[in-house]
C-alpha cells in the first residue's frame, strides 16, 4: 500500500480557463493535513472490520469483504468508481454534528483513491488525491477530472492523465449552495446520468439559489429540497425534483428511470423532470401546486403507530420486521453480473437504524412505477455501522462505504472521526479483473471497437463507463463521426431495446441527435424509447428561448392523445414548463383528453403543474381545458387557482362558472369543489356576477357534491365564513397549509383577543410557523418572545427574519431580541440597521444603551457623520479598493443593503437601483452611505407609524386608499387600516439608517465600498 500525496505549484492559483473561475482555497494546503479526533462521548469502539464481515447475516452464496478500512480510510461520506475501476472516496471530517454548530474549521476533507491491482477485493494502493476540501459531501470523476462538493460550491478538479495528480487548481462549476443553514441536510450526492447530465441533491432546511459564477439572481436555480443537475458541455444547471426531507441516494434502473431515497415520510420516488412531491414540512418554492406526488413505495420500513424518533431509543419488533426504520443512504439499482439475476432490478438501500440493507421491487403501475417490499439483504451486528453508499464496481460486486459510528446525521453526542469502512460484498468470489483503462479504450482504432463492446455488457458499469468516455472525447474536441454513424445505425437495427436505448444515451452525450433520429425515438415500439425520445427532444426547449418546430409538436400531440404505456406520459407531461403559452396548452389539452391516468398519483399533477402559473394570465384558454379536461383533479386545480383571484378578476370565475353550467355533472361538482377549496381560508368574497342564479343552477346539476360546495360559497360569498370556522381550518394539521395560512392572516386581520392563545401553540407547526409569527407581532403578550425564541432552532433563515421583526417591534420584545443577541442565540448582523433604528426609535435610554452595547451607535451628529465620511475618503485610497475582495463585499452587499437596493440584477428594490447611479465617485458614495439624510427624495423618506396595539412600524408609504396606507418596509409590505394608527411621525431623513456601516469591521467596509464602487459583477464568495 502506497499513498501519495501531491502538491500543485503555486504559480497555477488564479489562473482562469475554459470560462470558469479556479479557486486557491480548493487546493491542497501547504500546511500539515488536520489529524482527526474523535469527539463523540462514548468510550465504545467499532467491531473490528474483519468481525464486521465475519457476523454480518447474508444470503446463501454472498461474501462481504474489507476493501478497505482505518487508518487507510476515515468517515466516506461518498464513493464513486473511475474509468479504470478504481474507488473514490471523499473523507469529511468538518462535520461536527447539529448539536454542535453543524461544521467545524478545526478540519479539513480530503479525496482518497483506492486500487485492487491483483484483484483479490482488498486495496493495494492508496493516493491522496486532494486535501483541500472543506466541507465536503460527495464526488463524482469522469470527463477529465474530479467533481466534488465542497459547500458551498460544485468543483471541477482536472487530471485528465488519470495520473491521481491535479493538473491545476479546482475549478468553481457552480457557486450559491447553502452551507450553514441547511445543517445536516446540504446539497450532496454526485452521479452521472446516463443522459451525460450530472446529478445532485438537496436537503430541506435552507434555500440554494444554484448558479455559474457571476450568474444573477434570474439565472439561478432555486432549491430547497429534492435533486437537480447541471451539464458539463452546455455549462447550465436546472432544477429537477422538488420535495421529499433529506435525500442521501439515487440511481437509475436498466431503461434510465430515475429512483430516489428519502427519510420520514417515505423512502422512495420516480424522478420525473418538473415534479414537485411530498415534503416532511414548510412550502414548497412554487405557489399554487395544490397537491404534492406520493411516493411510489407502497409501504414504509418502520411502524408508524410510533413517532419516527422512537427508533433513536431502540428499534421495536413492529419496525424491525417493517424493514428497520425511516432513514436511508445510499441507493443502488442492482445491474451487475455478479449477483445471481433473480437479485438484479432490485433497489437496494442501507437502512440506518436498522443496520441492514432494504431491497423494493420496481414493476410498472399506471403512468408510472410502484414499488413493493422485498426481504432485507444483509445485517450487520456491528453498532458502529453506517452504511452512507452503494456503488456497482468494474468486476460487478458492490462496494459499500460505512461512516462507521454510533449517532446518525444529527450527531448530538460529537462524532467518531477515525473509523471509517469500504465494504465488498460479492457472490462467491469474482474472478480477478484485468486492468481496466476505458480512457485508453482503442484510441488509436478507428471504430473504437472496445467502447462499443463495453456498451452492451451485462454488466452495466462498462456501458455507463463507455458513455462517459464518449463524452470526454466529445468535449476535448475528438473527431467521433465514426461512432456517431455506428451508433445511429445500431439504434435503428438493433432488435434489443436496452441495446438500442444505450446507443441513444451515448448519441445523446456527444450531442450527436438531430430531430429526425428523434422524432423516430418518440414513435419507437419499446415504450422506454419513446419516453427518453420525448425526454431528449425537449430538454433545450425553454418558454423563452428555443420552440418544437411544427412536426415535433404535432408528433408529441399525437402520442400525448394516443400513449398508454408507462412511463412516457410522464415525461410529455414533463416538457409542459419549457413549452410557450399557446404550445403548453395544447400539449396539456391532449394529455387531458382521456381518463387512462385519472386516478394516477403522478400524470394530473405533472399536468396541472405544467400549467399553473399560465392559469390567470390566459384564462380563456385555462376555462376551455377545464370544459374538455378527463383529469378531475386537474378541473378542480384551476377553478381553485381562479378562485384565488376573484377579488383582482372575478371576471375569470364567472366565465368559469358560465362554462359549467352547460358541461356535465362531473366537470360541474369539480368546478364548485376547486372554487370552495380554493377559498377554504377566506372570511369574505366578492360574489361573482350573477351568482344568485348560478350557484342553484350548479347545485342542481352537479349532485351531492357540487350542492355541497354550493353551499360552502353562498357562506363566502354572502354573510361570510365564521371565526370558528376559520379557526378549525388553521388549526387543522391535515388541512392544505396554504388555506391554513390563509386562515391565520384572515383571523387575525381584526386582532381577536384570544388569538395569541390558539397562535402560540402554532409555533411549534413547520408548515404555518412564518404566518404565526407575522400575527404574534399584533398582540401584546410578553410570554410570546421567550416562547418564540424556543422555536429559533427550527426556523429558516426567512422565518428567522420574521422572528426579528416580532422581536423588534415593541419595546419589551426588543429588549428580549438584545438579550438574544448577548447571549448568541441570534446573530448581530440578524438585526439590520432599519430594525436598531426602529429600537431606537422607542426613546428609552436603557433600551438604546443595551442597544449600543449590543449593535453599535444608532445616531450621530453630521459633524460626527462628516469625520467618518473624510476618514473613510483617506483609508480607501484606489489601491486599498483594487486590493480588496469584492467577492466578500458582494456578500456584505447582500446583508446589509441588498433588502433595498437593487445592483447589477440582484437585490430587492425598495430604495433606488445602485446599478446606474455615480458609484464610480467615492466621495458621492460615502456622503450617501454615512449620511444618506443629506439629500433625500420625497419618496423615500422614512416614515413611524405607531399603531394602537402598541407595534411600531418604519417605512416608506407605496399607496394610499381612503380606509388604507400600503408601507414598503425593509422586510414586506404591510396594508395599515387608517383607523388603528395611533401616531404618525413624518421623518425628514431617509428611509435608508444613518448608521449602516456601524456592525461592520473596516475590512467589510472596505470589501462592500470595493463591490459597490465595481464596473460589473463578481460572484459570491464560498463559505468559509
């Protein structure tokens, strides 16, 4: 056993290539590598590997060997093969667990490669490949190089010799992951495509707005939870799925169905581009969805008679035979020639309380898959064990990478950091491979005879590793026309159709697909071709760039009204989002045209998803689908989303319910139900016109249901819906979280006295704890700040903010926020200068003083103003600003000023837009930093408004009505009811605080005036 490790000359840090950004920080360090240290409590040690092996219960014929394991190997928290069939492990030990603040800078990650040269299941050779990661969550190699996720980055690392040494620095792919926030669910999860995409994941407690270096707030992709992909050769990223918890697995089956793993709520899902599916809590990115896809499991691995954290305390006999519990890593879709074929097709996931290896059974269902329980594969006795991923190797046994400790992803009792396993587990004992070098692959034969072998192996490893050969050789700039010609023919006479499939995917990795191959891929015989013949046809496509010609759109029309085989109405329903208005509609016209998928979990919501945001700006359109539609779930979605415009375009509803009136019963009960729903939270709505007469005409013609809803309306839209009855639906855990939170604003409009006493109790609720908060601020109770501060470790970073802005609003409450703040449960730069200002505001010299301590001045005199401004003038000379991270001030920019300016694209626009303004002259932009009173607009004067209940709220007034003031705050916009408006003092001083600069230190000042005073943008910088 060898290691290596390797250093890159430093004259190469800064260089730029191939329009991507390199990166110093990502390259081995000069000093020593952090030597790991156990912090977990517990005094208790894994089973020795050998033992691990030696007690794990198998079936009859499987072997489970050590590959590898410490010292040689520490915490794999992702492994991936390369094209010579070595492993790649990336080793995290930043981790420090949730109950000790997430990551830790004590430590560095690393990549460490693995080779079996004699091929006898253990490792022989060890290379440290980089070990300047981090926080570090997976790898994927191919196309020249490492891939890497480094939060809060996507990192390319070349070596495009294969010699295990960096040709160059690390190369920034993509930037804007959340790295703090998002705790022990972060983005995560590398793997190749058979498609030549790159595929990720992504936890759910924080937002990544995922982009190039550089790219604008429009140009990213935002994601909280669920998977997306980026391409190495057109260089974009994309959103894929949204939903689900905590995801830590995906593969893809024989036809290049896409499966993902999950925790909680349910542990699998089919991964069709535009779905948006269960999540454990909070709301999902796109408003209007309505309903969410379930999973496609038809059972769970745990009893859910218990709490899902009851497995922490020890597994019970009912969720033992369940399958071992809610979490899952690692997920594999058995394709090798290893295992014996009535153990392929499976998906395979480790199973973390359980300590075993759950198996499902794939079979078609409806428009898509189910998937049924299976027998568990394998047990380990070992306490330690953690099984974090599965990989199929060259040879077609499996690895499995063990983390190898006693807590799970949360970690409160610290973590174990020098244990860490590389399982092999087998059936018998594979013949030793030979040497596998698929970059070397015939590249000096003109048909590259041995790629195309590999294409159709048994074992898929070598079909997927001669793809993304394929596709390295594209991308360097390789003459493939040869095998572009015996591909395409191959595709069209092969009688096999996963031959023929594969020919398609590797066509589609060195972008050799004109639309006529397609177009014969869409009427194909095998129903697995023609869904990925739809899937590559329009993944260019975009509502504002690229369009089906004619042809294509009417084939994909015909199949639409015509395809009864899963999976391909899945994905027609998939391109609907990156269709124009007029082309979506009448894809989703033909995919509504018949009831075959009516009751399917997954078809009507793709459907209707691909819609939702065209229904209130082409209602006619919308209206004459629901007449026509066979998908009644897709009827009621868009008389719900109709509905939630009555009050701007009623209109829309009455045309609506005119159509209604002369369709059939169903179309009639689904049009009633889709509008109550949609108003299920509203206390008052305008009544349609003529609703006198339609609402007894529909309850007459649509049965029991459409009556039923009738009468929900005549509520609405007459006397109103009662408190109680609101209050019943917020309080309603069940009930759809958009109506409850509608419920909420609804109720505590007129400030009922009770309402702090059933809001309390809300807070604890992830999916309306963000409208609890934003009521709780209209009552004066003083339990409700400690009360609220108990929740701080659930909350969002959006929701933290709205927390703040609870807190700031009363003089009692913020003297609660300063003691928070004090005591570091929230940080100092949580509370911005319009929230000190506010503070300040309450003219209490204790509360100021704590204020000051805690902040920083508030106010200060122009002689003051005028000092600070000429001594910033001297310190930040042009070569003080040209030496400055303007990376860094972007990121300052964002904290401190981006809530109300707008700059090159990215900002909020509540104050002007800084892109266009005399930025260049630092004199000008200090006076209007230090002392922005100096020269106002009357339209952003700052104006207080207290109101009677005591808050105080600052901003600058938008609109104005007779009963009614709109203020743009720094935070939201509030519609004041001139009545409850105690006092109102008009302030001669901008809405911007005086004393902005007053958190920062002199390098922030220095960073922020060097961003802003900046010719063009920069990209953000990564997390430290």
């Amino acid at each position: 056993m060898r290691r290596r490790d390797r250093r890159v000359p430093r004259s190469m840090i800064g260089a730029v290539s191939a329009g991507v950004f390199m990166v110093a920080a990502g390259l081995p360090a000069a000093d020593p590598f952090p030597e790991p240290r156990d912090t977990e409590k517990s005094t208790e040690r894994p089973m020795p590997p050998d033992e691990v092996c030696g007690t794990a219960r198998l079936p009859p014929g499987f072997e489970l060997q050590v590959f590898a394991a410490e010292p040689a190997v520490a915490n794999p928290i992702g492994i991936a093969t390369d094209a010579r069939g070595r492993l790649w492990v990336a080793e995290n030990y930043s981790w420090s667990g949730a109950g000790f603040g997430g990551w830790t800078t004590d430590f560095r990650d690393r990549v460490v490669v693995f080779a079996d040269r004699d091929g006898d299941g253990r490792h022989d050779e060890r290379t440290v490949f980089w070990d300047g990661a981090r926080r570090l969550t997976s790898i994927a190699v191919g196309l020249g190089g490492a891939w890497v996720l480094d939060l809060p980055r996507l990192l390319f690392i070349p070596d495009r010799d294969g010699d295990l040494v960096p040709d160059g620095p690390p190369e920034v792919v993509l930037d804007g992951f959340d790295a703090d926030a998002v705790g022990h669910t972060p983005a995560n999860g590398l793997k190749w495509g058979p498609d030549g995409w790159l595929y990720g994941r992504h936890g759910i407690q924080a937002t990544s707005r995922i982009g190039r270096p550089g790219d604008g707030p429009s140009q990213r992709v935002a994601i909280n939870t669920g998977v997306w992909r980026y391409h190495p050769g057109r260089r974009c990223v994309e959103g894929v799925l949204h939903g689900m918890t905590n995801s830590w697995g995906f593969d893809f089956d024989a036809r290049g169905e896409m499966f993902v793993i999950n925790t909680v709520i349910g542990h699998l899902w089919h991964v069709v581009p535009g779905s948006h599916v269960e999540r454990m809590y909070g709301v999902d990115l796109e408003p209007h969805l309505h309903d969410l896809i379930p999973q496609v499991a038809d059972h769970v691995h745990w009893d859910t008679g218990e709490k899902w954290s009851d497995v922490r305390g020890g597994i019970s006999d009912r969720t033992s035979a369940a399958g071992g519990g809610h979490a899952h890593i690692g997920l594999l879709i058995e394709q090798g020639d290893n295992w014996p074929a009535t153990y392929r097709d499976r998906v395979y996931t480790l199973n973390l309380h359980g300590r075993r290896i759950n198996s499902d059974h794939l079979a078609p269902s409806g428009a898509g898959f189910t998937a049924s329980h299976g027998p568990d594969l394998a047990f380990f006795a070992d306490p330690f064990f953690r099984g974090m991923d599965l990989v199929t190797g060259a040879d077609g046994a499996v690895f499995i990478a063990d983390w190898s400790d006693t807590g799970e992803c949360h970690d409160h009792d610290g973590v174990h950091r020098t244990s860490g396993r590389i399982y092999r587990l087998a059936h018998g004992r594979p013949a030793a491979t030979p040497t596998v070098d698929m970059t070397a692959a015939d590249m000096t034969a003109a048909d590259s005879a041995g790629l195309r072998r590999a294409l159709f192996a048994a074992n898929q490893w070598w079909s997927r590793a001669a793809v993304r050969e394929w596709q390295r050789r594209s991308l360097d700039g390789a003459s493939l026309d040869a095998d572009a010609d015996w591909l395409t023919a191959t595709f069209a006479t092969d009688p096999d159709p996963l031959h023929r499939l594969r020919c398609l995917w590797a066509l589609a990795a060195i972008d050799r697909l004109p639309e006529a191959l397609l177009a014969r891929a869409v009427s194909a015989d095998d129903p697995a071709i023609r869904a990925w013949g739809v899937r590559l046809l329009g993944e260019r496509w975009s509502p504002d760039g690229a369009q089906p010609s004619p042809d294509a759109l009417d084939l994909l029309v015909r199949v639409a009204r015509s395809e009864r085989s899963s999976p391909v109405p899945l994905h027609l329903a998939s391109l609907l989002p990156r269709l124009d208005a007029g082309r979506r509609f009448r894809l989703a016209t033909a995919l509504a045209s018949h009831d075959t998928f009516a009751a399917d979990p997954a078809l009507p919501r793709l459907v209707w998803y691909g819609i939702a945001p065209l229904v209130p700006l082409d209602a006619d359109r919308a209206v004459a689908l629901a007449r026509t539609s066979r998908l009644p779930s897709l009827r009621r979605s868009i008389a719900r989303r109709l509905a939630d415009a009555v009050e701007t375009t009623p209109e829309d509803v009455t045309a609506l319910l005119t159509m209604a009136l002369e369709a059939e019963p169903a179309v009639i009960a689904d049009v009633c139900r889709g509008l109550a729903d949609g108003l299920r939270g509203w206390s008052r709505a305008p009544a349609p016109a003529g609703w006198s007469e339609i609402g007894p005409r529909l309850a007459a013609g649509g049965g029991v249901a459409a009556a039923d809803a009738v009468r929900e309306l005549d509520v609405v839209f007459g006397t109103g819906r009662g408190a109680d009855a609101l209050k019943a639906i917020a309080l309603d855990g069940s009930a759809d979280p958009a109506a409850r939170r509608q419920a909420i604003a609804t109720l505590v409009a007129g400030t009922p006295a009770d309402g702090a006493t059933w809001l309390v109790p809300l807070l604890g609720d992830r999916a309306v704890v963000g409208a609890v908060l934003v009521a709780l601020a209209r009552y004066d109770d003083p339990t409700i700040p400690g009360k609220a501060l108990e929740r701080l470790g659930m909350l969002a970073p959006a929701e933290r903010a709205q927390l703040v802005d609870l807190l700031a609003a009363r003089r009692e409450s913020a003297a609660v926020l300063l003691a928070a703040v004090a005591e570091g449960k929230l940080r100092r730069e949580e509370i911005s200068a319009h929230h000190a200002r506010q503070i300040a505001g309450f003219a209490d010299d204790a509360l100021t003083r704590r204020l000051v301590d805690t902040w920083g001045e508030v106010r200060s005199s122009p002689a003051d103003r005028r000092r600070r401004i000429e001594q910033l003038a001297a310190t930040l000379d042009p070569a003080t600003l040209a030496a400055a991270d303007r990376g860094q001030g972007r990121a300052v920019f964002a904290r401190a000023c981006g809530s109300c300016h707008v700059l090159f694209g990215s900002g909020r626009l509540l104050g002007p837009d800084l892109t266009g303004s005399n930025r260049r002259n630092l004199d000008y932009l200090l006076e209007n930093v230090v002392d922005p009173g100096a020269s106002v607009a009357a339209g952003f004067r700052a104006e207080t408004f207290v109101l009677e209940d005591g808050r105080a709220i600052t901003g600058v007034v938008s609109a104005a009505g007779d009963r009614t003031l709109t203020v743009r705050t720094a935070q939201d916009e509030v519609v004041l009811d001139k009545r409850t408006i105690a006092e109102r003092n008009v302030s001669a001083t901008s809405l911007m605080p005086d004393n902005l600069l007053v958190p920062l230190s002199e390098k922030e000042i220095r960073d922020l005036i060097a961003y802003v005073s900046g010719a063009d943008q920069v990209p953000l910088p990564p997390t430290p």
